[in-house]
C-alpha cells in the first residue's frame, strides 16, 4: 500500500510491517495498552468505511 487515508475521524497509514488503523484519542491518557472496545469500534467503523468503496 502505497497512500494514506483520512476520513473524518478515521486514519490508516501504510507502513513497512503493516497497516495502522486509527481514529482515536483521549486527552490526558498515556496508557498504551489497547482497549478491546476501541479496537472492535475502529475495525467495524473502517469497514464500513471501505465497503462503500467501488470494486
């Protein structure tokens, strides 16, 4: 993947091990373990997100 996508709140960066998916943030929160919640919630959001892609 070679280009960057940012839709509202949604993100995704190419990078050389992956793909980062992301859309979020909590002022003051350092924690950098994730959050299942959070994690499912994106995933859903950028499917819905690309299956309004054609093709």
């Amino acid at each position: 993947m070679d280009y960057n996508l940012i839709a509202g709140n949604l993100y995704m960066f190419p990078r050389s091990d992956g793909i980062v998916l992301g859309g979020t943030y909590e002022r003051g929160n350092w924690d950098t373990n994730p959050d299942d919640e959070v994690s499912e919630r994106l995933l859903a959001e950028h499917r819905e997100l690309f299956a309004g892609f054609p093709g």
